[in-house]
C-alpha cells in the first residue's frame, strides 16, 4: 500500500507543477470586443464589459486568447488589452513580440569593421549571453597594415547594466593573444607572439526582427616580454545576429 500511495503522489507532482496561473487583468473600456480567432477577419461574437476581469491563456503577434469570468473564450487585440488594468490598478503594458525574442536571446554572431591603430581591420564574433548583464563573447580579429599582418583573438565578458532596453550600452574585460608578422620587404623584423589584456565599452542597438547593430572601443595591452608593454585601440562597427 504504502507503495502504491508513493506512486500516486509521483503522479500528482507533475500535474501540481504543470498547473498554470494565468495573468488577470481588468477590462476599463465600456466594453471589450471578443473574436473567434486572431485577426480582423474573424467576427466578434461576444463582448466583456467594464469592470469584469479576464485571464490571458495565450498571444499571437497582437492578439490574445482570453477567458472570462464565466468560462467564455475568445481573441482580443492588443490595443484594447493595453486599456486593462492588473491586480495592482495600474495599465498593463504589452511588449512588443519582437523586443521578447531580442530581451530572450542567448546565441549572438556577427561581424564588424574598423581601425585597429589606424589600420583596416576585419572582425568575427560570437557571444552567448548567461543572464540579463552579463554576456561572453569571443572575437577574431585581421588586420592588415602596410607594413605588417596582425591577428587578433580574444575572450571577454560584457557587463550590460541597461540590457533591457533598445539602446544597451556595455563594458568590456577580457584577455587573448596577439600575432604580428612583418612584411617581407622589412629586413631583421621578427614575428611578435604575445598574450593581451582587453577593456573597452560599446553599444548595442537592437534593429528588427534579429538583427543588432554595435559600435566597439577596445584598448589592448600587449605584453610582449616581463620589460615591454605595448597598448593599441581598435574603433569597429558591424552587425550581428541572434538565435
């Protein structure tokens, strides 16, 4: 017996867990029209008026499914659902579907150019982002000057302290390594090797759909050998997209 009633409470958990409080919120227009489906073209075959509450089972792009009091279901379009008011009495803000998928992003790439000590340089990137402040990005950087090659890669991590806004500007700390190759024309020049420090900050501006447009500074600290140090500043704009 005590078996079976152990079986029994393992089955319960699930069902306790998968039980979904929806959100209510408070109709303030005279009366709030409900569709069939989501979209114009579906008729309104009942209304909700003033005062009555209504859960949100779901959305589609600007639409909500909704359910009354009484158990009626139906679709209600965003602009009178930002008319509701919550639990709290205050207006219900929606945010755009699309700012969703961008504030709940983790895989970003993308590419950028600029100047890498007053040289043309090239960048690919990748960054996966841990939380809402905190984002790891490695960078691979060319760059092409006239009298040397440099290659560029590092690890850093991004502090965002407004992500969640349109306009997020960041700081940037990390580490990597540095390879230059001179030229052939310059004579006793040798290959430098060496490990860098990185800081900068940047911007990341969110575009449409999936697409991020970012502006970078970085001051890069070479450390060619325990006596010499020398520090570059590469300037790079680029795009990127999310998963």
């Amino acid at each position: 017996m005590k078996v079976i009633r152990l079986a029994c409470l393992l089955l319960l958990i699930p069902l306790a867990m998968g039980a979904v409080a929806y959100q209510r919120v408070q109709v303030q227009d005279p009366y709030m029209d409900m569709h069939t489906g989501p979209g114009r073209g579906f008729p309104a075959v009942q209304i909700v008026e003033r005062g009555e509450w209504v859960e949100i089972l779901m959305r589609k792009t600007d639409w909500f499914k909704v359910r009354t009091e009484n158990g009626k279901e139906g679709w209600v379009v965003r602009s009178q659902m930002e008319k509701t008011l919550t639990g709290a009495g205050v207006r219900k803000n929606f945010r755009d579907v699309l700012m969703d998928d961008y504030l709940n992003r983790r895989l970003e790439v993308g590419f950028a150019a600029g100047r890498f000590d007053g040289d043309p340089s090239l960048s690919v990137r990748s960054s996966y982002r841990f939380n809402n402040f905190i984002v790891g990005e490695i960078n691979l950087s060319q760059v092409s000057g006239a009298f040397s090659s440099s290659r560029i890669v590092d690890l850093s991590l991004q502090i965002a302290p407004y992500s969640d806004n349109r306009f997020s500007p960041y700081f940037n700390l990390g580490f990597g390594h540095f390879k230059n190759e001179p030229k052939a024309p310059l004579v006793n020049a040798l290959d430098t090797s060496a490990t860098t420090a990185v800081v900068g900050v940047g911007l990341r501006v969110y575009l449409t759909r999936r697409f991020i447009v970012r502006a970078d500074f970085k001051n890069y600290v070479v450390m060619i050998d325990t006596d010499r140090n020398e520090e570059f500043q590469q300037w790079l704009t680029g795009f990127s997209f999310f998963f």
